[in-house]
C-alpha cells in the first residue's frame, strides 16, 4: 500500500542554519507529493506542493522537488528563521479522490 | 473569505458515550475529509465525502460514521467511546475532484474521553 517515510525527530537548529527533513514515499501510480506544517495548537497549513515528477514546489523560503527516480522529496530551506518551529508533514495523493497519507511528522525546534 | 471551521474546539466526555463533531467547508468547496490524529498512531484519514456521498473510507471500525448535507458541512459521530478515541479530529475541505488539490484543514476538535 502508499506509504510515507519521514526522517525522526525532533530537529534543533540554530537560527539561520540550513534545513533538510528527508522524506520517502511508497505508492502504486503517480502520486501527487505534498508538504504541510503544523503550529501549536493549530490545524494544518500546505507549505508546497508537487505533482510530477520532477517538479519543485516552493514557499516562504522552502523547497522540495519530486524525485521519482529515489521515490523521495525532501524538504529544504536555507536560513531558518525561529518562527519555523513547527511540525512538518509530508503527505501523497494517489489514485484519485482526496486521502491523504501522511508521514509521522518531524517537530523543528528553532533557537536564537 | 472565511476557513474551515469546527466545532466544538474542545470536548470532554466518558467512556460509553457518544460525540458528534461538526465542519463547516469553505464556501464553494464539495469534498469534506476526516483526520484523526493521536501521538501514537499520527495523522490518520477517516473518511470523505463529495456531494454528500461517502467516497473514500480508512480503516477504522463502524463507531465511527460521518454523513455530508446538502450545504456541504459534514459531520462525523463516533458511538461508544473508548480511551484510545482520544485525539484531534480534523477537517479538511477542497473544491474540486481531482487527486492533486489543495486541502484546506480547520484547527480541529480536541476530544478527550475519560
């Protein structure tokens, strides 16, 4: 079945360092390939989003590409900033309709 | 224009009971999904509903049911509370049929069975 793999966490940075959260999926077809972040106490937000191969979706400084060649997409940003403390999601879409399979999350701490 | 919205943000009730949690999708949107989320198991999919059809079903047992009106709000029921049904519930609300659009989460319904 679709599955989606994400790196543990939690993952502690120091104000402007560089980030990657790994993320690998399983799925049957061509999934669509999705980011979301959680802040405390809040619902979820789509961060970006990818739906084929090769695309890189971008946001508020974030990058992920859809690489279907290591079943991957990796999350990345150059400078985290404190405010980025937050939970984050990777998610797919396959096979039609609107179920989302997310990975286990991955808790970012950011410090001064 | 206004999100997703549910209601109650927090509820409190006992093992044997039963809940009803309500969503209300952005305007114009059709599709209704459910999320139940717990630090155990992570975010898990319910169920979805188009047009006040059930599309799309996880796997969890038939406490748990859900039906969509006409306006779209869709609500879902869990009967029979159990300890481990304690768990953010989330809604998530997209406007078109197709597998790659955007889902719109509302900032969920926190249950708490005791």
């Amino acid at each position: 079945g679709n599955s989606v793999t994400q790196m543990e966490g939690p993952v502690t940075l120091s104000e402007e360092a560089f980030l990657t959260i790994n993320c690998t999926y399983t799925a049957t077809g061509y999934p669509s390939l999705f980011w979301y972040v959680q802040y405390p106490g809040e619902g979820l937000q789509l961060l970006l989003k990818a739906t084929k191969a090769d695309d890189k979706g971008s946001n508020k400084g974030f990058e992920a590409t859809y690489r279907k060649e290591t079943t991957s997409f990796h999350l990345e940003k150059g400078s985290v900033q404190v405010s980025d403390s937050a939970v984050y999601f990777c998610a797919l879409v396959s096979g039609g309709y609107n179920k989302l399979i997310f990975g286990a999350g991955t808790r970012l701490a950011v410090h001064p | 224009k206004a999100g997703v919205t549910q209601t109650p943000r927090y509820l409190i009730k006992t093992r044997g009971q039963q809940v009803t949690l309500s969503c209300s999708p952005i305007s114009g949107h059709r599709s209704v999904s459910w999320y139940q989320q717990t630090p155990g198991q992570g975010l898990q999919f319910l169920f979805e509903y188009f047009s006040e059809t059930q599309r799309n079903k996880g796997n969890f047992p038939g406490r748990f049911s859900g039906r969509q009106f006409s306006n779209s709000r869709s609500e879902m029921n869990v009967s029979t509370l159990e300890l481990g049904d304690s768990a953010l519930y989330l809604c998530a609300s997209s406007l078109a049929d197709s597998s790659y659009n955007e889902q719109f989460f509302g900032p969920g319904t926190r249950l708490t069975v005791l």
